[in-house]
C-alpha cells in the first residue's frame, strides 16, 4: 500500500494505555537500565562485574537493577556455590527485548558511528553475521515505510485473519 495510506488511519496518539510503547519506555527507564541489559545478554550476573564493567554509580545500579526486577525482566537468584551472594538472571520477558536492543545497536552503528562495531554479534550455527533486524510481512517480505498502514483490528479479524500475535 502507499504510504500515505499510514495518514488515513493514525494510532490514537492521546491515549497512552493503548500503546505498548510507554509501557517498555517505563519498564526500562532509561541509558542505565539499557546498558545493564546489554551486560547482562553478555553474561554479566553480579552486583560487582556490572559495576566493573559499566562504570555505573552504585546507587544508581542499585535502583536500576531493582526496576528490572520489580518489571520482570532479570530475576534475582542465590549464587549456585555461595547462596550468599545473589546473581542477576535475565528472564523469558528479557529474552524478548533482545530483538529491540540489536535494532537500537544496528541503528547507532548506521546514524551515530556511522561504522559496524566491533565484535560483530553472528550466527553460532553458521559463524555468519546476523543481517539487520527489519520489519517483516506475514510471508517474510522487507518492508519499507511505503508498504505499511494502520488497520483496525476487528477489521482484520473480520476478514477471518489472525493480528499481531496474542498477547501472553
């Protein structure tokens, strides 16, 4: 469709509870909360080595560690050999921002370094970069900005198809 097609139909922009996007912005705050994020899908576990690694404050790492716990996405566990000490796991929930947290990544490396950073993050299976993450149609295709519209959903399901996956 053309892309003024998206000018037909906007999202309600007012309302807020409607959209998913204030709730993942609150959920991870702010650069801190990113960037202990990125840590952790490199397996940072410890109080200690995100504040070795990051060069993050303590209380700031503290506030920021206890948002991601309190919204699910790390979990707190006893250490396996010392039940004492405590290591940040990520969760399912976690897991699933990974695919944002490589767009916002592809996308600094386009727009602010304007270089491919280094290590580049590959396929384990095939030892071959990941392609750019891209918004994709129900049969695979890359879509652009033209090719996306805004619809109701009870339009869609109307039409006897499925919307966006359910919600868990």
């Amino acid at each position: 469709m053309a892309g003024t097609d998206m000018e037909k139909l906007r999202e309600p922009l007012s309302d807020l509870a409607a959209c998913g996007l204030p709730c993942a912005l609150e959920a991870m705050g702010e650069r801190w909360s990113f960037m202990i994020l990125r840590a952790a899908f490199n397996g940072v576990r410890h109080f200690e080595e995100f504040l070795d690694q990051l060069g993050i404050a303590r209380n700031i790492l503290s506030n920021r560690l206890s948002r991601l716990v309190e919204s699910g996405i790390l979990k707190r566990e006893p250490c396996a050999d010392d039940r004492r000490r405590i290591e940040y796991r990520l969760t399912p929930k976690g897991f699933d921002l990974l695919p944002a947290m490589l767009a916002l990544r592809q996308w600094g490396e386009k727009w602010a370094l304007g270089v491919p950073a280094n290590p580049v993050l590959c396929d384990a299976r095939d030892g071959q970069p990941i392609l750019p993450i891209t918004i994709r149609a129900h049969d695979d295709r890359v879509l652009g900005p033209a090719d996306l519209t805004w619809r109701e959903r009870a339009d869609i399901e109307a039409e006897g198809r499925s919307p966006v996956r359910a919600v868990k």
